[in-house]
C-alpha cells in the first residue's frame, strides 16, 4: 500500500486506489496523480473530510468526485460510476454504482482498470498481464469504449507515447473505424492530449499511431498530407513525415518548441514546384507561419502560445532557430 493510500484510508473507508497511479507503481515509475474510488456517496466523503479537519473541493461533486489536498497533492475521491458523454461536451452524464468491477469496465484501457485495496489487486480485465506485454488494450468492446468518449483514441496514442506501449489489433481497428468521432470532442480537450502526447519520451510513437489511424487527418488535416510524401531533393534522405517525426522527437521536451517541431514544415506540400529532377519549397516558412496562426486559433491556443510557435516556424531556417539542430540531423 502507498503512502498517498494510507492517507487517504485514515479518513474513510471502504476506498480502492484506482487507475494511473496503480498502473504505475506496477511499472516501478512513482505516480504523479493519485486517484480513489469508494462505494459510499459523494455526500458521506466530503463529510469525512471535513470531519478529518480537511478542505473539500466540490468542483465535481454532481458528478460524483470530491478532491482533498494531502502533502501538497490534489487527490480526488469518485464514487463507483458509469458516464457518458454527449457530442461535444466535457460535462458526463453519470449514474453511481455499488460495484467496484462495473466502475473498472466503464475506464478506457485494461492498464487503466485496475484497483488497489490494501496490498490486494484488483484487475478483472487482465490489465497487469497487458502491462508485462507493453499492450494497450480497450477495457470490453473498443468501439462503444470510443463512442462514449471519443477523446479515448486520443488517449490511445497519447499512452502509447508515454508508456512506449503498442496498440492492440482490435483497439487500434476501433479506432480506424471510428476516427471521425473525434470532432464530437472539444478541440480544448483534443490540445490538451497533444501536449502530453508531444511531451513525452516516445512522442514520434504517438504521433505514427495517430497518423495510420486516420485521426490526424481530423486533427491537422494539413500534416496528414506528409504521409508517404517524398520530398524529392537532394537534401532529404527521408519522407517528409518520418523527417517530422525524427525533428519532433529530437527537439527538447517544452511545449512550444514541440509544436513547432511538428508543424515546421506543415506548408511544404502547398508550396512545391517541381524543377526537372527536383523539387523546391520556396517560402514554406512564411505559409508556414500563416497556417500555425490560423491552427492555433482553431485548436484554442492562447495567444502567447500561438505566436511563439509561428514565430518558430517562420524561423526555423535561420542559423540561429533553436529548431536548426535538431532539423539538419533528420535530413
């Protein structure tokens, strides 16, 4: 039992340590977020918590989770659960439960669904075995897991990035199908997936899921057209995606600086000129930039954030671009 568990027990009981935070210490990595579940209801846990000369936060009471801050750490407590989302929103519908094992199978990823009480495991979809075998798999059926929340294939390549996990067959099949299901999800809820999934160690893993999947396409529709795209001069060795990739990855792990690995050469495909055995990009900067500012406000950046990645882009062929290392080693 964890240090964050005991805690927690010492204010109510019955409760079961859930999700990330179990999937992690089963990996040996020390969680960043600790998340419990318990069958009593949210109003008997925000009672024990202020019996236990703690502050409730009732953000998300109504659906059904109470936060607590121990030892300079925000942990939520949810009553057992199933929800739903409709197209659009990130508020879900939800309706508690009184089974610990109808909670799991409403999560995303068997990896996901997993509980602790005590030093006992709880893991009815076989999630520890997935973690011995670096798999990703849906909890129960994936394309209904995706229906209820599209923002799971998101998820998907975005776990696959952190954890260096593959996707399963099945899931990755659902998440093909059901691709376009993404534009029911908040394009803030679609930026903050991509920053973790750029953020991590395997970015360029998430980002090759994302791109056979067929969910860029709904996501940047601008870079899905560098699959397969050969750039045809005499400075490139690679397709312009695997340039993308190996340019994203090799960049230092900040958000802009990301971003702007991924999107430097979003315009060449719009500015191409074929030159007898060659073909030029003149320009591909400065619609380079024009494009990132118009994507950022589609992808609700803030404005700080969307200037500074255009700015990196329009620059990116300077000497001096911070993006220039990294650039000339992916050719």
């Amino acid at each position: 039992m964890s240090e964050m568990h005991r805690k927690v027990e010492a204010i109510l009981s019955p409760v079961y340590e859930v999700g990330g935070s179990v999937r992690d210490e089963l990996l040996g990595i020390a969680p960043k977020d600790f998340d419990f579940t318990t069958p009593l209801p949210p109003g008997d846990v925000e009672g024990a918590i202020r019996r236990a000369g703690k502050r409730p936060f009732l953000a998300g009471k109504r659906f059904g989770t109470i936060g607590v801050r121990l030892e300079g750490c925000l942990v939520e407590i949810t009553t057992f659960r199933t929800e739903r989302y409709e197209a659009g929103s990130r508020k879900p519908e939800v309706r508690f439960l009184e089974d610990i094992r109808e909670d799991l199978a409403r999560r995303d990823f068997t990896v996901n669904a997993m509980a602790k009480r005590g030093d006992a495991l709880i893991d009815p979809f076989h999630g520890r075995d997935d973690l011995s075998s670096k798999i990703l798999r849906a909890v129960g059926s994936p394309a209904a897991r995706f229906r209820e929340d599209p923002l799971r294939m998101l998820r998907a390549a975005r776990f696959s990035a952190q954890l260096g996990f593959s996707i399963e067959e099945k899931t990755f099949r659902a998440v093909t199908r059901e691709a376009h299901r993404i534009l029911e999800v908040s394009k803030e809820r679609w930026t903050a997936e991509m920053d973790r999934l750029l953020l991590s160690g395997r970015p360029d893993m998430g980002l090759r899921a994302l791109m056979e999947s067929g969910l860029l396409r709904f996501v940047i529709p601008e870079i899905s057209l560098q699959k397969d795209y050969e750039q045809n001069t005499r400075h490139h060795r690679y397709t312009l995606w695997e340039h993308t990739l190996r340019v994203t990855a090799a960049v230092p792990p900040e958000p802009e600086l990301r971003w702007a690995a991924l999107l430097h050469d979003i315009a060449k495909p719009f500015v191409r000129m074929d030159k007898e055995d060659r073909s030029v990009y003149g320009k591909h900067d400065l619609l380079g930039y024009d494009m990132v500012l118009r994507l950022g406000g589609h992808l609700r950046w803030s404005g700080d954030r969307t200037r500074k990645v255009a700015e990196l882009v329009r620059g990116h062929l300077r000497e001096d671009s911070v993006l220039r290392p990294s650039d000339n080693l992916a050719k």
